[in-house]
C-alpha cells in the first residue's frame, strides 16, 4: 500500500496539470489517444537524457552555469522539441494553434512524471517534499512545455514567421528552465524570493498563452455558429 501511496503522489501532479490543460482547449480537443502516447513518449525521454547527462559531467565537468543552462536545460528541452516537431507536428491531429501547447506539454509532463517517480523511490521524500516537486519541477515543465507549444503552434500556421517561431519555441524553454535550474543549484535561505517571482512569472505567461491560442483558433467562428443555430 505505501508503494502505491508513493506512485500515485508521484504521479498526480503530472496528470492533474496535464487535464487542465487539455480540458482549456476551448474549441477542437486532441484525441485522447494521441495525447497518452506523447506523454509516455515524453517519459521515455528520461532514460536518454540521464545516460547524455552523465557523459557531458564525465567529460566537461561538473558547473553549475553549464549544468543549469546545457546539461539539464538545453539537452532536455531540446529533445521534447525533438519528439514534438518530429512526431507530431506535420500531424493531421495537430490542426489548431492551441494543439502545439497540448502535445509539448504532454511530453514535458510525461518526462517530468517519470522524474518524479524516480526521485520518489530513490530518495524517501516526505509528503511536504513530494508537493514541492508539484509545485515546483513538475509545473515548471507544464510551463516549459507551454511556452514550448504555443511557438510551435505560431510556427506551423505562420508561413512567413515559421523558422523564426521554431527558433523561440526551443530558445524560450531553454532559457527559463535554465535560469529555474539556476536557482534551485544556488539555493539558500533566500531562495524563495526568487523562484516565487519566477513561478508568478511563469504562470502569468502561461495562462496569456493559453488565452491567446484558443483565440487564436480556426474552430472559434464555428463553434460560436453552432451556438447560434442551437440557442
């Protein structure tokens, strides 16, 4: 039963954000499906991650500024952009702007989901520790993986800002869970007064996002037209 206790804990968080954000898709919601399998792809990308990881400490050394902002930041949002431009962004599913915020953050939380689980079982973290890493590394990915998905969406339906675009969706994500990792690596009393700035930050920006790609939406006419014939 603590086994499962602890799973389920590390689990929630992931697929809690992972629902709101899907549920926000105000106008064409992804098939169920196709969102599960780029979550577990997502988690899938730990594995890889962990064993590049260990070979830029091995051979590069250990740094904070190069862990924060290369080894952890760099190399695992490139990968998440990797696996949604390459498997799911020239797909028919992804139709609508908001659709790239959708599958980016199905990927960051899945791979946020199979980190959470790991440090779980490996470190006996308290209760109070395992809803620090909800608020803090799990919806830091969430917000990465927006951040992430709504340039990717600008990209795919901006002919002439589309490079441009795909650029931001990786640089964006890259540099704020840089500065994130930034943060945590120097952490001391004081801490706080600065990550709580950048969460507010984050979750400001996040939500625009959101806001700005459901409206954003070709469906939206449609939709408001078949209120109109049903009213």
């Amino acid at each position: 039963m603590i086994v499962l206790s602890v799973l389920a804990a590390a689990i929630a968080p992931g697929l809690a954000l992972l629902s709101y954000l899907y549920l926000k898709d105000r106008y064409e919601p992804e098939p169920v499906h196709t969102v599960i399998r780029m979550f577990i792809l997502g988690g899938l990308l730990v594995f890889p991650t962990m064993v590049l990881q260990r070979a830029f400490v091995l051979a590069f050394g250990e740094n904070m500024f190069l862990y924060s902002f290369v080894y952890s930041s760099f190399l695992e949002e490139f990968l998440k952009w990797f696996l949604v431009f390459f498997v799911i962004y020239k797909h028919q599913d992804f139709n609508e702007p908001y659709d790239g915020i959708v599958y980016a953050a199905a990927v960051s939380l899945g791979f946020a989901t199979v980190e959470n689980v790991f440090y779980a079982f490996l470190s006996a973290p308290s209760v109070s520790s395992l809803l620090m890493r909800a608020f803090l590394p799990v919806s830091g990915h969430a917000l990465f993986g927006v951040m992430m998905g709504y340039h990717l969406g600008k990209a795919k339906f901006s002919v002439l800002h589309e490079k441009r675009q795909l650029v931001i969706s990786l640089f964006l994500p890259v540099f704020y869970h840089g500065l994130f990792d930034y943060i945590l690596l120097n952490a001391n009393q004081y801490w706080m007064w600065s990550m709580l700035p950048l969460m507010l930050l984050l979750w400001t920006m996040g939500i625009w996002r959101l806001n700005r790609a459901n409206a954003n939406s070709p469906f939206r006419g449609f939709v408001r037209e078949e209120e109109v014939n049903i009213s």
